[in-house]
C-alpha cells in the first residue's frame, strides 16, 4: 500500500451486524475480516465482568447471561432515556455503540497491521438529528476521526454505481436489515450520487420476522403443554427463542421448512415450521414495506421522478424469497439482490477513498496555484467558474496517479457529489389563525440539502418582552400539523426589546447542512436583536458524560 495518501475506512454500524471495509492498492472495496475471520461482526456486547465481549462469543453468552448482554442497541441511538446499567456504571447507547467500532477496527487494524483513525460512517436514511448526532459521538468515543456520516441506502448506491460509471440511471434501494427498513429513490451518474426522496421505518426490519416466529413459538408450545403463564418472561427462554427464530428464518429461506424446539421448565415441544406459515405470520410486516415504498414514490413523482431503472435490494433481510417477489409483484421490475449485507459498508469505504484522494487533490492544487479552497467539496465548483483552470486539476491528477498507483480516471472521479435529501421536516410551534397552536414546517421532508430556509411569524401582543421558539421535528410532509405529531428537539428564548406593537414580524431561518445538523437564527425587526441556536441534540451524550465515556474507552481492550 502507498501511504502518500490517508486511508479512510467505511463502516457499516447495523442492528443485528456491522463490518468495516477499505479500498485497496487496485482501487476494489474490500471486506476486512474479523479476528474470528468473518466477514460481518454481530452488534452484541457482552459485559463480563471487567471485559468488554463484542461479535459472536457476546451473542451466544446471552443464553447464560441474559441480563449482561446488549443487543439491537442501534434500535435506541439518539434515545435521552436508555441507559444499561451495569456494575456501579451506567452505559448510553452512543458509548455500547462504540465498543462494537472498536471491535471492527481493533480486528482490522491487525489484520491490515495499521492503526484505524478516520472513518466513515453509515446510518439509515430515516435516522433524524439525534440519531445521527449519537452515531457521531459513538465514532468519537471509539477514538475514531468521524469524516462523515452517511446514508445506508446512498452507501449502497456509490458501491453499486462504482460498477458501472458508463451509464446514468435512477434506482430504488430498498434496504430491508436486521433492524431498520429504509426506501430511497437515488439518481446515479458518473460523478454524482443524488437522493431524490426517502421513506421508511427504524423500527421495522428482520428482528421484527424472528419476534413473529418466537409468539408463534410460544402460542404452539402453551398449546402443547397446557402452560398458560408467559415462558418469555424468563430470560433464558426468551433468548434462546430469540436465537431459534433467526436460525429458523435463515434455513426458511433457503429451504421449505425447518424443524424447531422449544424448552421451557422441564418441557421440550418439538414443531416443524413451514416457509407458507412463515410468510402468513409475517405478510403484513412485508406489505409495511411496500406502503412505504409507495409514498417514497407519490413524494419522487411530486419532484417529477415518474419512475426508475432499477431497484436494489440490501440489507442481509432480503434474502428471504418473499421480499423479491412482492416487489416484483408489486412494481413489475424484477429486483436485484446486490450483496446484502456487504454493498454498504463497500459503498461507505469507497466514499472515504474519494474523500482522501479529494483531500490530496486539494492539498496538491493549492500548492501549484496558491490559491485557498477552503473546503474540498468546493474544487468542482470552482473548476466550473474558471477559478482554477483544467490544466491545474490535469496536472494535480496526474501526479497523484503516479505517485498512489491509482489510474489517473479514479483520480479524476474522485470529486463524487453526494446530495441528500432530509427525512424529517423542521418546523416551529405557531398559533393559526383560530389561535389554536400547531407546528408551522419550515423546512419539509424530502427537501433537498443544504438548505436555507426563511419564514415571517408575528408576535402576539403589544409589550410582549419575549418570544418562546419551540423548534420541532416530525415525519410528515405537510405544512401545518397538529402539535401531538411532532416531537420537540430544541428551545431557544429571543428577548425583544420594550414597547413593541403586537404583530410584530420575527424571521426564523432553518439552516441544514448535508449531514443533518442543523442551525436556527431568529430577528426581530424593529432592532434586529436575534438569537442563534444550533441543534446541539441535548438527548445525546455529551459533557462530562461524553468525556468519561472518551476515557474509559482509550484503556479499553475489547475482545
């Protein structure tokens, strides 16, 4: 490997399993095993006394210790209120997120024999501010140098277009994985990866599949044995069911049916469980997935996207038959199946690599021309508007080729454009003209970022000395709704100076950046007093909490 330029690794943090991958000498994305020599890592974490056990040694510790172990964590990212209590410690999601990052760079870095510092990082496209704030501080406890977090589904589609570069296509990714469902409506060209509307649910994916197997389990064994008591109220039973169920569904989808047991108190239930019965118990959770790929399209076709090239299922859930036919079914396209449980954290190390010849490519023009490009994203731009000429970016690209062994069209490609959309709408609690209060959206859903968005609100009465900002975020496309369907991430208080008429105009501007994170200024017009307020998502971990969280993980081995 060339070190003239910094590695940059992608990261697929998921539900049920994570991996890790870089780009090579021969610019391939590559899966890094772990030191087990798996390709994928399950997200368990087994606290063991003083050890930290994350992968598959934590997952089959939880049958014997239940209450020790920690999975499905991703479920509870950006979450104020969980907290794993173990020993005399108390554990937030972001820090037990970081030991499964360190157990995939820790693996990694001894199998390539290099330190691990700067990554990249995927999280669903349904991930709002928080979500994707504690994924951030999950890296930043790891030690890890967070470049960017990315979208799942946009992840999927850089591997998958890095296949073909040749032609311009729009494709569907519909990422069914262990825990989350997203659908994400994506137009891939050769120097450009553009969102166009995203949909879906952080809540539903392939667990969901194996809970339906484990009440079925358990409706079957009280019929059995005539026990009536809930059996999943023992720890032990209900992992082991946990366990059986994913066993179960795996073998469903290759073969028509599978046999099952199930333990409890002395009593052994033995049942063979068939893929027709599966899908019954299961249909509505698929059908789910369609409602949401559905309304992903009437928003695409709001944009003017009448229809799409491709669709690509990812995500290691659509493996089971029963998602491709339905889809099939459903939208007359026969789906490709595009290595499910690896495309994202390929697509993600192959961002990275962009990213670090980007970064290079800068270094190297700015040097030549002596001019200052002050973030990497903008060389492009400024190539267009003749700010720097052709020839420079000829001659940096070359150099860079030479010297990394790189051919000189990866290099030249390497300045990939990433447009996203936000999944959320943005809004501030107002009062209609019935004086009812309700959430007014700035900034909607599926709006492309960044995005800069203004809105006049008056203030209510003659004198009034403050304005309360009540800043909302909420899953709807309309602009005004009903407060109770909106949940409130931010408040800020903008003091006005005295003897105001009512009505008074108060601009509010939503400022959201392509990563989600997102900047609020407030103006009163008579003396221009403001208030400015990042959306520091106070649910997430941070301060001192964040800081001993930093400093137990820089002495922890995880194993």
């Amino acid at each position: 490997m060339n070190n003239k330029i910094k590695r940059i690794y992608g990261i697929d943090l998921g539900t049920t399993y994570s991996s890790i991958s870089y780009v090579d000498e021969y610019g391939k994305a590559v899966i890094i095993p772990n030191a087990e020599n798996e390709r994928v890592t399950p997200s368990v974490v087994f606290f063991d006394e003083n050890n930290i056990v994350v992968g598959e040694v934590a997952k089959e510790s939880a049958k014997l210790y239940p209450n020790e172990v920690v999975s499905f964590i991703k479920r509870s990212m950006g979450e104020p209120n969980f907290i794993f209590e173990y020993g005399s410690e108390h554990y937030r999601p972001e820090e037990i997120s970081s030991y499964i990052l360190k157990k995939l760079a820790q693996d990694a870095g001894q199998y390539l024999s290099e330190e691990i510092t700067d990554v990249v990082i995927t999280c669903p496209a349904y991930f709002g501010i928080n979500e994707r704030e504690a994924t951030r501080k999950a890296g930043e406890i790891a030690g890890f140098n967070v470049r960017q977090i990315i979208n799942e589904p946009t992840a999927a589609a850089i591997a998958y277009g890095s296949l073909d570069t040749s032609s311009e296509k729009v494709v569907l990714v519909y990422d069914l994985g262990g825990g989350t469902f997203d659908v994400t409506m994506i137009d891939i060209r050769a120097d450009s990866v553009e969102v166009i509307c995203t949909g879906g649910d952080h809540n539903l994916g392939g667990k969901d599949w194996d809970d339906r197997i484990v009440a079925y389990l358990v409706e079957k064994f009280q019929e059995e044995t005539g026990i009536k008591e809930d059996i999943l109220d023992d720890p032990d039973t209900w992992q082991d069911l946990q366990l059986s169920a994913e066993k179960a569904k795996k073998i469903l989808s290759q073969r028509p049916k599978t046999p099952v047991s199930v333990t409890h108190g002395g009593n052994r239930v033995k049942m063979i469980l068939e893929r027709e019965k599966f899908e019954e118990l299961t249909e509505d959770l698929l059908e789910r997935t369609v409602d949401f790929t559905s309304e992903m399209l009437g928003a695409a076709r709001g944009k003017g996207y009448e229809g799409f090239d491709e669709i690509i299922l990812v995500g290691g859930a659509t493996r089971m038959p029963q998602v491709a036919k339905r889809i099939e079914k459903e939208f007359s396209i026969a789906p490709k199946v595009f290595d499910p449980d690896e495309a994202v954290a390929k697509g993600a190390a192959i961002y990275g690599w962009k990213l670090a010849l980007n970064d290079d490519l800068v270094r190297r023009i700015s040097e030549k021309t002596k001019k200052e490009i002050d973030r990497p994203e903008n060389l492009s731009e400024m190539i267009k508007k003749s700010e720097i000429s052709a020839d420079d970016f000829k001659k940096a690209a070359q150099e860079l080729a030479d010297d990394t062994g790189y051919t000189l069209p990866s290099v030249e490609n390497a300045m990939l454009r990433v447009k996203n959309v936000t999944s959320k709408s943005f809004g501030v609690v107002a009062h209609n003209p019935t004086d009812e209060e309700i959430v007014f959206n700035v900034v909607l859903r599926n709006t492309a970022v960044p995005v800069n968005a203004k809105k006049k609100f008056y203030t209510a009465v003659e004198n009034q000395k403050t304005v309360l900002i009540r800043i909302m975020e909420s899953e709807t496309s309309d602009i005004e709704i009903p407060i109770e369907n909106a949940e409130e991430i931010k408040t800020a208080i903008l003091h006005l100076p005295p003897n105001l008429p009512a009505d008074l105009p108060i601009e509010i501007t939503f400022d959201l950046n392509g990563e989600g994170q997102l900047h609020i200024t407030a103006v009163e017009t008579s003396e221009f007093r403001q208030v400015q307020v990042v959306v520091d998502t106070a649910s997430v971990i941070g301060g001192e909490e964040l800081e001993k969280a930093k400093e137990r993980s820089q002495t922890l081995v995880v194993h």
